[in-house]
C-alpha cells in the first residue's frame, strides 16, 4: 500500500513536548515507523521542519510556518499547504489518507472527494474540550468524520463523545488503542526511588497544572519530603502567561523547595527522571486517551489522575493508581503518602503497573490501521 499521513500543523519528528509536539506527534510517528515495514508511508506537514527519507518512509516538510506559531494562526495557512501538497506529490497514487487533528481532515476531505481516494480520520484531540466550546472548530470536525470513511478512536470515552456530540455513526467508529515504545520506555529497577513526583505535557492551561501546586500544597500538610517536576514548554496563545501565574503560585504556597521547572526535555531525560520518580501526576482534564498514564505505568510509576474520562479505562484505584474528582482528598493524600513511606505497598502498586501496560502495544495499534486501511481499498 501508498499510504499518505497528514499531519498539517505538527511536525511528528520534532521534539515531543514543545509547541505542538505531544500525544498526536508521538502517535504518528510510531505508526507510521511501523507501517514502513510493510508499506510505502509517507508523512506531511505544514510545520518548517528538516525532511527526510528512510527506506519507506518519508517525511516531508512543506515549510509553511514557523514550529513557535500559534495553532489558532496556522488555519489561514490550509489552503497553501493543500496548494503544496498538489505540487509536491503524486496524490493519485496514494490508496488511503490518515488524517491527524481536525486541520488535517479538512484537506484530506478535500483531497479524498477530488481524486476518490478513501480517507481514515482521528481527532487527538476535540473542540467540545475547549472553554467556551469552540462552535466553528466543532461544526468542520462534525464535517470531517461525515466525509471520512472511517473515525477512529482510542478509547471507549472518545467513541461515546464522538456518537453523542458530533452525532456519527457507531458504525463509522473503529477503536484503536495507541501503544508503548518499550525499547524507549524500559525501567531500569537498578536505580534508586526517591519521592519524586511528575508532571508531563505541555504547559497550557487545559493541562491542569495549577491542579497539581493547589494539590501539593494541600499535601505538604502531612508530608515535606517531596519534589515536584514540571517537564514541558509553555503552548499555545497563552502558555507563558499560565507559566508566570503558576511560578507565583508556587511562591504563594511557599513551594519554592518542592517544585522544579524543567522547560522542554529531550526523552533521554525523562526517562532518567521516570526511573527515579514514584508518582505521575496527571491533571489535564480531557484527553481522548492519555498516553503518558501508559508510558508511566510501563516504567513501573504509578499515576494520580482527575481524568474521569478515558483514563477510567486506564487506571484501577490503588492498583496502578488513583482517579479522583478531586486531588483536595483524604484518601488521595493516603494513597500519596503510603508510595512515599511504604516500600512493599510501592512495590506492589508498581508491579500492577508493569502488569497492566503490557496490554498496549504500538504492533497492535499497526496491525489495526493496518486492517482498516485495507478494507477501504
């Protein structure tokens, strides 16, 4: 099979956690490496970015717009990078389009009604997550899922928020569960914990961050002995702004000696830091599916989460985690302090959580695009 990816406004090969680069990027990567063994893939973006080509895989950068520039601003740029697109490539000779993110399928609509190519469609993230609900970003996603042949999604949560929201068709709906990179995320048990905990993504307001300081500062009641970590650069229009108001709430909380900000890291570094750490925190309040709780639970860590969407279906209370409304909770600071002050009872927690992401698999998530693709052609 040609199989085209199109990744319009993040470059999957850039740096994960800085500007756009997160879940989606890591997700499109890992496919499409995968897909490459059996397949010709190749995968596009607007976002300047070094290309290159890897026996069957390619990767092309139409170098539209600057990494730093806002997602909002990039929208003006589709018809461009559609423009582009129809220069660069053979667009006939491709047999199915996979568009990521909603700016991605409003080209792949295009292009699939054109040249009658069939086109897969996965949202990473939706606009019924945004403040304020975003009418005109929901109105071209419900456009795109209609035109596409196939939605997928990565979680039970997400299927349902599709069915019910943007009103498609179950049938439509194809589940598929994003994996783990186990040569990149494997623990070394030789290193020592410490009572570290994490916190990953982009800083962005929908993350939560400022969830994570009221809760620690809640926690440092019963128990000091603790570092906080914020691995991730300030996203979108007012990342920066949310950084400053969180660096003052930390001064607020007297914090200063618990909580660190490491700005962007590369993988290398979080895996050091995962191999030390005993809890991730994770406060971003809707996620299609939630990709670090995986990547942490494979290194053995277990994850505090407010997640009552799609991380219900990840994490189990006291198993390989903890899912609460709210993190301002005596059984949450319980369960905190016993993986600080219990070996066996962190030992046992970390061992369900090697247990329970062995159930996601990047080979998997291959093999069902891989089955998808083939029946729409």
């Amino acid at each position: 099979m040609n199989i085209l990816q199109l990744s319009f406004h993040a470059s999957p090969f850039s740096e994960i956690g800085k500007n756009d680069g997160g879940g989606m990027s890591v997700y499109v990567q890992q496919i499409s490496k995968h897909l490459s063994e059996k397949h010709n893939v190749t995968v596009v973006t607007g976002e300047k970015a070094e290309s290159f080509k890897n026996k069957n895989l390619e990767f092309i950068s139409l170098d539209i717009f600057e990494p730093e520039l806002n997602v909002e601003d990039k929208e003006i740029h589709l018809q461009t990078f559609k423009n582009k697109l129809e220069e660069s490539l053979e667009l006939k000779s491709f047999d199915v389009i996979h568009a990521h993110y909603w700016l991605s399928g409003l080209i792949a609509k295009e292009i699939s009604n054109e040249l009658n190519i069939p086109f897969v469609f996965t949202s990473h993230s939706l606009g019924v997550f945004l403040d304020g609900y975003n009418k005109e970003r929901v109105d071209c996603e419900k456009i795109v899922m209609t035109s596409s042949d196939v939605v997928t999604a990565s979680s039970v949560f997400e299927t349902m928020l599709i069915t019910d929201t943007y009103k498609v068709d179950e049938n439509k709906i194809k589940k598929v569960i994003p994996g783990v990179d186990r040569k990149i995320f494997s623990p070394n048990l030789s290193v020592k914990k410490e009572n570290i905990f994490l916190s990953i993504g982009r800083i962005q307001e929908q993350k939560g961050q400022l969830q994570t300081l009221e809760f620690l500062n809640n926690f440092k009641k019963i128990e000091n002995d603790f570092k906080c970590i914020f691995i991730g650069g300030p996203s979108g229009k007012y990342g920066n702004e949310y950084l400053q108001e969180l660096k003052k709430t930390v001064k607020d909380f007297n914090l200063e000696e618990n909580i660190e900000f490491l700005d962007n890291l590369p993988q290398i570094k979080i895996i050091e830091l995962l191999n030390k750490a005993k809890l991730l925190i994770h406060t971003s309040q809707f996620e299609t599916f939630g990709l670090v709780a995986i990547e942490a639970n494979t290194m053995g860590v277990p994850v505090l989460t407010t997640n009552n969407g799609s991380l219900m279906e990840i994490i189990e209370n006291n198993k390989n985690g903890y899912l609460s409304e709210s993190l301002i909770d005596g059984e949450v600071n319980n369960f905190v302090k016993k993986l600080l002050n219990d070996e066996e009872k962190f030992k046992e927690i970390s061992n369900n959580c090697f247990e329970k992401s062995k159930n996601y698999s990047w080979l998997k998530t291959t093999d069902n695009l891989e089955t998808i693709y083939k029946s729409l052609i």
